[in-house]
C-alpha cells in the first residue's frame, strides 16, 4: 500500500486574501483537511498537506491524488475554479477529489454537475483507494491524531499557524438540535417523511485530544509563540458537560506542564445547554474558566419567539437568551458574544426590530461582544434544498458558479426581491452599527450593487467602497471575494 507516488491534501486559500500576497490574509490551521490526511496516513498513503494560504500549491514529480478541502458553500465556485485548471495541467492520470463539509449536502448528480469526472473526497472507500491507503487501516476521525500531519510542517509554519487568531481545535462533532437553517452537523427532520436522523454530539478519544493538545502547547512553547488563543470545534460547547469537564482536566494539566504559554479559548454554545449546565453542573463551566475559555459565543439568531419556533430553534426564549449573557458575564466573568445570524424567510419588520432591541439592550448591558451575520437561505445540507418547489433555486445556483459567493454569511444580500433584501440588509446595518461589532461585512462579486446601495453603504462604513467592478489588489484592500489558489 501506498509509495506508488504522493497524495495531496490541499486547503484552499480563504476567500478574503489579499491576492499577491501570502505573509497574513487567511492563514489558520485547517483542522478539517489536517485530519483526513492524518486518517489517509494512518492507511498507509504518503500524504503531504499543502496550505494555499502559505504558498501556491506545488506538485510533486510522481502525484496520484489531490484532494481539495471545500470548508463550506461560499467555497464552491473558487474550487470549481481549480478543478477546470488541475484538469488541463494533470491529465487524466492525476486522480482529483473534492471533499470537505462544503460538498456533503450534494447529492451524487448535483457534486457530478460541479465538478464532472472528479471524486468524492468524503466516501472513504474511494478516497483510500485513489490515494493507495488500506480504508480498513484508517482510523477513524474520533481516534486519529494530527501529529504526524503537524511534524511535517516547517517551525516558519507552525509558528505562522499558532499566531493566527483563531487557532482552530477539533474537540467534538455533532449537535442535537434542529434548526431549520443550520448546514453544520445536527438533527434533521425530513420535511417530506417527517423521518428524525438524530445527532449526538460526539468527542474525539480524550486520549488524541491529550496528546495533540500537548503537542500543539509544547511546540508553542519551544518555537516561542507566547499566547495560543484556541476556538473549540463544539457547535454547542455545554451539550456535553460531562466531556467538556474532562478536556477542562487535561489542558488544566497541559498548561501547568507550560506555564510559559497562555492558553485562552473560545467557543460557541447554545443559550439553552449553557444555562442547563449552569443549573446542574456550575463546576464544568468554573473548571473550563480555570483552564482558560475567556468567551462563548452564544446562537442568539434573531430575537422573537415565533421567529424561532417558525425556523425549529425552540431551544430558544428571550429569558434564556438574557440569563446566558448575563451569567457569562456576571457569574464567570467571561466575555460573551452575540452571535445574530438573521433573513430567515419567515422574517418580518417586527421580528428584525425584536432582534436589534435585543441586541442592543445585551450590549449596553453586558458589553458583550455583537457578531451579526446575515443568513442564506436553502443551502445544500438543509431540509430546503431537497425540497421539489426548490429545485429551480437549486438548477440557479447549480449553473451560475458565482453565485455561490453571495452564500457568504458576512456578505450583504444580494437577491433580486428588493423588499427582502432592505429588509434584511438595513438590520444588519443596525446590528453592525451596535457598539462592540466585529463582523466586516463584505460585498460578494456576483451582483453589481445599485448607486443608492453604493452611497447607503459607503456612508455607514466610510473608507470602504463597495463595487463589484474590482481589481485584483481592490479585492484584498476590501474584503472582496479573491479566488487565487
Ligand atoms: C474551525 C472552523 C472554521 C475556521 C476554518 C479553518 C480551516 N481552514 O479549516 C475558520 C474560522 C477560518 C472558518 C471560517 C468559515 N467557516 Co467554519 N467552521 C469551523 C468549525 C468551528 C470547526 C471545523 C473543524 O475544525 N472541524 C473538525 C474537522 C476535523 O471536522 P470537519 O471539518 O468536518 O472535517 C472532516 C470531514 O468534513 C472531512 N474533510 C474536511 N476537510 C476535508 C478536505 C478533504 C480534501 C477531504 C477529502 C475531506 C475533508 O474529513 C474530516 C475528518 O473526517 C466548524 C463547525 C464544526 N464544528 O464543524 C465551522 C464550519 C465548518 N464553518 C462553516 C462555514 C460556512 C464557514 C464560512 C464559509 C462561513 C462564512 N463566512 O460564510 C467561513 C469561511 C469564510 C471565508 N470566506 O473563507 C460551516 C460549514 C457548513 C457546511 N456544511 O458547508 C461550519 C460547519 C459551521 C456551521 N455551523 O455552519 N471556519
Ligand atoms: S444549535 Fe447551532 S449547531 Fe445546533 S442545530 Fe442549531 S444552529 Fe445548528
């Protein structure tokens, strides 16, 4: 098995980097690709992890694979992109696959119509044969270690990767909810059947997470990075309090081994298991404050009742939303963030208003952190997509690459139907005028904005000139899709 020539592991470039330049834009360690190539090692395959984000990708003399990392929908038409390119330079011989959480939500013929002739990075049968690795030998996401992927990076990118903010961490898997919108792993409720396919969360073997943890700090420590500020992989950082005491244990462990480095982190939680935890288990939160989580990002998404009940994130109330903002601050200390990802369908005037009353009320109060984002809506992995009056949004999407851009959760809508977008954008407007934002809105190449959008934006964010007529260096200084790999 495997030495029949190289696989490539490649993580794309982000979308917002500046084009000729590969010194800061969207560096960050890609834990998603790190692991398959981890998993493809542990199966016998040589594997290499090349970053587009640190260099331009490189191709070895004899190469039999590479597989590209799609991180989500806003990633399709750039590796679309790289696909026709790879093509023309690789011949036939060169097998090429797609994988990652961006293609999970395709089916079989939609990845074909994107991407024809090429593999399905995610079906480990098919990736392990086209990279020459035993599947059988592979071990699984919950028991590999990212070690021996981490040993083949240079100290120049391991350091560049523990300086970045965020340092990305893969803790757990999986969320038990249901919200409608949400095209992270989760339970979902067929919208035809009514067929339930629960999710559990589920964590990595504390053992890996040990011993990658403590691989990760100690390098730090010997290459001289002081502070590692770590964002948890959890979707709902409280759901497993029990798990989450345990990791809390380790890195308490890890970082009295290396006092040198400071170790903060972050993650994102619902209000719900928050206060639950808080009720019955207020020593995982302390424990997890000790070892460092300095913020948790609370899933707010909107800021009226029926809203939430309308989009199936029932989890939510305005008294548990409040009471995880205040007790985040109030009781542990810690930073909390206003995660506010708003357009649902269902919204209206009244609701957008509820959400940036809250909103402010929270920041004026807390001096939490405001994190708006404005959803889109029917993305592949959600009940939406699959659904028949969908299909010509679907076919849209599927023919105009571009239009995959505007997927983007930080950029303004773009859609046609003026009402909607008003509405949508001038709430996010609000929600980034809110004192303590830190989103950057960016503005998403696939439509040209009218003069009155142009004047309205660049008087709310003055210095910034939104146009979808942009030159490469343009795209870099505003935060303007760049699709170099
Ligand atoms: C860390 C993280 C980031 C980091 C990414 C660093 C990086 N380059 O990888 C940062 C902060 C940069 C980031 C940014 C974004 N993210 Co993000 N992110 C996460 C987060 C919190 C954890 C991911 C992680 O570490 N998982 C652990 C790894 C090991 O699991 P995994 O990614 O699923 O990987 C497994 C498989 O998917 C597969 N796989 C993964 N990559 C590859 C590559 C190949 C080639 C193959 C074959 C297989 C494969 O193998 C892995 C092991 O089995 C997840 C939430 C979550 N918990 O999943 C969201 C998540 C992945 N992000 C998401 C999104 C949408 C984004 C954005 C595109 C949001 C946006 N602005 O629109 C942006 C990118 C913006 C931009 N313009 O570029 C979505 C993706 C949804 C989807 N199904 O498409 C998620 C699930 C969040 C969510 N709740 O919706 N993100
Ligand atoms: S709580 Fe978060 S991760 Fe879980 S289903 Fe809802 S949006 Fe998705």
């Amino acid at each position: 098995m495997g030495f029949e020539g190289e696989t490539i592991i490649l993580n794309l470039r982000h979308t917002y980097a500046p084009k000729n330049e590969r010194t800061s834009g969207g560096v960050c360690l890609p834990p998603g690709p790190a692991m398959i190539a981890a998993r493809l090692k542990g199966g016998g395959a040589d594997v290499e992890l090349q970053d587009a984000n640190l260099r331009p990708l490189s191709i070895p003399e004899k190469l039999r694979l590479i597989a590209v990392g799609v991180l989500g929908p806003v990633y399709v038409d750039p590796a679309m992109k790289l696909y026709k390119k790879l093509r023309k330079e690789l011949g036939p011989d060169v097998a090429i696959a797609f994988g990652g959480p961006g293609v999970s939500g395709f089916t079989d013929q939609q990845f074909q119509q994107l991407f024809p002739g090429a593999l399905y990075g995610n079906n480990d049968v098919i990736l392990a044969k086209a990279a020459g690795a035993d599947v059988r030998a592979m071990p699984s996401r919950f028991e590999v270690s990212l070690i021996e992927i981490l040993k083949q990076k240079s100290d120049e990118d391991f350091v560049k990767y523990m300086n970045a903010n965020p340092v990305p961490y893969p803790l757990s898997d999986g969320c038990k909810f249901k919200c409608e919108f949400c095209i992270a792993k989760h339970t979902i409720v067929d919208p035809i059947t009514a067929e339930e396919h629960k999710v559990h969360e589920q964590y990595r073997s504390p053992t890996v997470v040990e011993t990658d943890f403590r691989y990760i700090v100690e390098r730090a420590k010997q290459r001289g990075v002081p502070e590692l500020n770590i964002y948890l992989s959890n979707l709902d950082l409280f759901q497993t309090p029990k798990k989450l005491m345990e990791f809390a244990e380790i890195v308490f462990k890890i970082k009295k081994d290396n006092p040198e480095v400071s170790v903060k982190m972050r993650g994102l939680s619902t209000a719900a298991s928050f206060m639950q935890t808080h009720r019955h288990m207020p020593q995982c939160i302390e424990r997890i404050v000790e070892a460092g989580l300095d913020a948790v990002g609370f899933g707010v998404d909107g800021g009226d009742a029926k809203t939430w009940k309308k989009v199936g994130k029932k989890q939510n109330t305005i008294q548990n939303c409040m009471d995880a903002i205040r007790t985040t601050r109030n009781i542990y200390g810690i930073r909390p963030q206003i995660l506010e990802v708003i357009g649902v369908p269902q919204e209206t005037q009244e609701s957008l208003d509820a959400t940036v009353q809250f909103g402010s009320k929270m920041v004026a109060e807390t001096d939490a952190e405001m994190r708006p984002y404005l959803l889109k809506w029917g993305l592949p992995g959600t009940p939406t997509w699959g659904m028949l009056e969908n299909q010509p949004y679907v076919q849209s999407m599927l023919a105009h690459p571009k239009r995959w851009a505007d997927t983007d959760f930080s950029a303004w809508r773009s859609e046609r139907d003026p009402e909607q977008r008003e509405l949508v954008n001038e709430t996010y407007a609000q929600l980034l005028n809110l004192p303590n934002n830190t989103t950057v809105p960016v503005w998403v190449p696939s439509r040209k904005l009218t003069k009155a959008e142009i004047q309205e934006l660049t008087k709310r964010f003055p210095g910034r000139t939104p146009t979808d007529h942009l030159t490469a260096e343009e795209c870099g200084e505003l935060n303007v899709g760049n699709y170099d790999t």
